[in-house]
C-alpha cells in the first residue's frame, strides 16, 4: 500500500517527538516551561493517536501487507543527549527561548515532512498528510505566538529575535 511507509515514519517521528519533549520537561524546574513542554508533547501525544489510527485502517484493508519494521532510532533523543545541556543553562534568562526555538524547529521538521509526503502521494494518504500540515501549521503559530510573548516580556529585539521567517 502506498504510503503505509510514511506513515510509519510519520508515527515514529511523532512517538519521538514526544518523548523529546517529555524528557526535556524533567530537566527544567520552571513550572510555567515544563507546562509548556508537556502541552507540546500532548499535542505530539494527539498526532501519535491519529497516525496509529491511520495504519491500522490500512492495515486492516489490505491484509496481505508485510508486518511493520522496527525503525529503533530516536533522533531527537540523539541530538537531545549529543547537547548536554546543563540544568543552569536552562535556568538562565534565555533558556525559555531556547527551548521555544528547538521547539519550533521540532515541529518545523514535522510540517516540512508531511507537505513533501502530501505532495508524493495521492488519495487518501495524501489527505492524511494535508491534515497534519494543517495541524503542524498550528503548533508552529502557537510556538511563534508564545515567543513573541516572551520576546516582549523580557525586552528582547523582535527583529533579532523572532522565530518567523526562519
């Protein structure tokens, strides 16, 4: 079944995802950030969900197809161990928008994905992929919205600043 591939990948991506943002939650001590990153992993939490449904239906239309394979590899826990970020750091005055901006970069991976898999497939995967670009279009705007509120709280340049545009 075409698709059934991206798909699989898709829900690692997404499983992934949230994990990274989990994990990332139990390293800051700031209340309002590790809301923030367990929302982000919620909302991961709602793709994985989605995804998983997805699959199955296919899975359940078209028998004949082979199990699916075990991909074991988490990206974003790799770059998330490989920058062993010290907790002070975290702390400090920009450690909010910093993980906003590794946030947006996250979901801006998502989005890019299922636009290039919305584009290679047609039918009912392609309708699949277009819903989640819809849906990672409004992570990334509520990413940039809590950064441009930030940015203005702490008196930061938008210009140098802002997560649009990049």
């Amino acid at each position: 079944m075409e698709g059934l591939d991206a798909l699989v990948l898709a829900f690692q991506m997404e499983v992934n995802g949230a994990d990274f943002y989990h994990q990332f939650a139990e390293k800051v001590s700031d209340p309002e950030m590790s809301a923030i990153l367990d929302e982000l992993a919620k909302m991961e939490e709602e793709h994985i969900t989605y995804i998983s449904g997805k699959i199955a239906e296919i899975r359940a239309k078209y028998k004949q197809l082979p199990g699916i394979p075990e991909l074991g590899i988490d990206l974003y826990q790799r770059r998330l161990d490989t920058m062993k970020i010290e907790k002070h750091l975290i702390e400090e005055n920009l450690g909010k928008y910093f993980i906003l901006r590794m946030a947006y970069y996250l979901e801006k991976d998502f989005f890019d994905f299922y636009t290039r898999a919305a584009d290679k497939h047609g039918g009912e995967t392609k309708a699949v992929f277009e819903h989640l670009v819809g849906w990672e279009q409004l992570h990334i705007d509520k990413i940039v919205k809590m950064a441009d509120k930030l940015i203005k709280e702490k008196g930061l340049n938008h210009d140098v600043y802002s997560l649009e545009g990049l």
